[in-house]
C-alpha cells in the first residue's frame, strides 16, 4: 500500500489522494474559512471551474473541485491569498449595491464601454491582479460613490 | 472669478448619495455566509481582520474622499493633489448627481433592469465658503464636462483656505446646489437619512426613488 499523504493546511497545493472509500472518508479535507469565502464568491459570480481556476492562478481546472471540496489545502499567504482578498471585497460591495442577487454576476459578465468595452470577469481574467485591482476601484470608488 | 464671489460662512447640513461601507454590515454579511464558527474566524483572519472591513461611522466615511493620492477625480480635482467630498444643499440633487453617472457603469442586456442600492447620508458642514452660483453665465464652464477650469477654481479654493464653494449643479438644473468640501475636518455630525434605488434600465432615462427613515 503506498504511503498515505499527510494533509495540512496552509502549506501549499497538496491535493489529498482518494484511492477507496475508506480512505475517503478518513482522509476528507476541512472547508476552512479563505476556502468558503471562494465558495461564495464563485457561487455569486456563477463562476466555471476555469474561470476560477484561471482567477486564482491554478494551472488546471481539475484543481477546483478539490479546492472547493476542501482535499487541497489553499495557502492563504500567497499571491492566491491577495485575489482571493480583491475578489471578496469586490463581492462584498457588489452585494450590498445589486437589490436582486442574481444580477451581481449578471453585471460581471456584461461589456461596459469604461473598461473599453470588455467585461469586468475578462477584465480580471486577462488582465489578472492589476485588472483585478481595476475592477476594485471601479466598484468602490465610483459605483459605491466612496 | 473666486475673488469676486462673496464670502460666506456656511454651517449648513449637506446631502451625498453614497454607499455607507459599514464595517458592522460587512461582518454581519460574513457571519450570515459564514455561520458564528471556526470558519468565520479563519476567514475574518484572512481578510485582516473588522478594521480592514471598512469605515464603521458617517464620520469615517467622510475621510475617504481626503485619502490618498490618488484621489478620485471629479469636478473640482484632478484626483492628483487633493481630494474633495462632493456634496449637495438637497437630496434631491445629489440623487439627480449620481444618477447622471451611473449609466457608464452598467450595461443591462434588453429587458433587464438593474436595481442599485446607495444610502443617502448628511453631514454638517461649517466654516468659510464662497457662493459662485451668480458666475454661470459668465462662466458656463462651471457646468461642462469638461472639468479643466472648475481644477483650477477648486484648487485656488483650497488654497485661499475655504472649506468648501456654493456651486451651480450641473445635472439639476437650473435650481440644483453643489457644496463640494475641500477640508475633511470640516464635515460633522454624519447622520444617515435614507436609502436610494436607483432603476438601470438596458435604455431609456436612469430613475430613483427615495426612502427615508
């Protein structure tokens, strides 16, 4: 039997193996609190796996399930931790702006002639932290009235 | 033109249409996704903590302007030097204000409305003033969109030490009153009056719709 992989948290993209059942269950992942703040912002911005993956930088959309499911450990110091930190205050505002919830990832993916005439979602996804940061300020700043 | 305006000391109550970035909301919002738990915690953590959560007061909020550089760009700044609360005499201005800009931030797709929810929020502002209203024909620049002139008028403003100018509203014509503010200390007694829905339809004018508390 191969040697079973320790999981940690916050100690890199480990992914924890599944190899029978009984391992499953004994080696199920924790959700932890930076892995539920992905699970709302994806769920908000009806985000596909590549869309997320792209987002935080994963070269796989194969990684998210195991993400979201909490059997990858996500570090939060990292690069991965500074989107994870823009994209939440983005949803955070976003939330309190849009009186219907559904709209919020409506607007993501509509074309806006400021952002020359891209979507605030492509924005982020080509541009990545700086378009991120862009979309930021947009929210805060100028929707938000701050 | 700030040489012949009539000096005033104001100390009046000012209206703006914003979002209140309440730090007790955020952590409610979090604690609603997130239940009262572990999780809550790591993630409250993780975003560094309530204080990074936003202003908790009226008073707060009213810094944000002021904070920078950048600053925002607006009527009366270039968002490089300084920075300016904009505000109005009557909510009904400040409304008509932010209505006028939201078309640019949202594109609905045919038969959609967007629906947007900001505060309305007051403060008292006081200190030494001048009226520039009775300029407008003289200078129609103090409406235009093209904010070149209204810099340089705002930025003699703060250096001839007004905390703020009485001016001409360019989208509430032709009664609307603007009070941009160039001193954050100026501002006092943040209250909070209402809420505005502002409705974004895909074409056609952007309506608002006021409730007070």
């Amino acid at each position: 039997m191969p040697p079973r992989p320790a999981f940690r948290q916050g100690l890199g993209d480990q992914v924890v193996s599944l190899r029978a059942p009984l391992a499953r269950a004994m080696l199920q992942g924790r959700v932890t609190g930076p892995v539920r703040l992905i699970q709302q912002i994806a769920r908000a911005w009806s985000l596909t796996n590549s869309e997320l993956a792209n987002l935080l930088a994963y070269p796989s959309e194969t990684l998210v399930p195991a993400l979201l499911q909490g059997r990858m450990t996500f570090a939060t110091e990292t690069d991965r931790g500074d989107r994870v930190r823009i994209m939440y205050a983005i949803h955070s505002t976003l939330a309190d702006l849009f009186v219907d919830a559904s709209d919020e990832g409506r607007w993501l993916r509509d074309r806006l002639a400021i952002l020359e005439n891209m979507s605030p979602l492509a924005l982020m996804l080509q541009k990545r932290i700086p378009g991120m940061l862009g979309v930021q300020d947009l929210v805060e700043r100028r929707m938000a009235n701050r | 033109m700030l040489n012949r305006a009539r000096a005033i000391t104001v100390s009046e109550r000012v209206s703006r249409v914003t979002q209140s970035p309440d730090r007790r909301r955020k952590v409610q919002r979090l604690r609603d996704d997130l239940r009262n738990g572990r999780e809550f915690a790591e993630a409250l953590e993780f975003l560094g903590g309530e204080a990074a959560l936003g202003a908790v007061s009226i008073t707060e909020l009213a810094q944000i302007p002021f904070r920078g550089p950048p600053f925002s760009e607006g009527r009366y700044s270039a968002g490089t030097a300084y920075g300016v609360l904009y505000t109005a005499r009557r909510y009904r201005t400040a409304n008509k204000e932010v209505a006028y800009w939201q078309r640019q931030f949202y594109n609905p797709s045919p038969g959609v409305t967007y629906r947007i929810r900001l505060q309305l929020i007051s403060w008292l502002v006081r200190g030494a003033a001048k009226d520039v209203r009775r300029f407008l024909n003289e200078f129609p620049w103090l409406i235009d969109d093209d904010h070149t002139q209204c810099w340089a008028l705002g930025a003699q403003a703060r250096a001839n030490g007004l905390v703020c100018l009485i001016a001409p509203s360019a989208r509430d014509r032709p009664r609307g009153t603007t009070v941009p503010v160039f001193v954050s200390g100026a501002v006092s007694q943040g209250g909070y009056d209402g809420e505005v829905t502002f409705f974004i339809p895909a074409a056609g004018p952007v309506r608002f719709r006021t409730k007070f508390t």
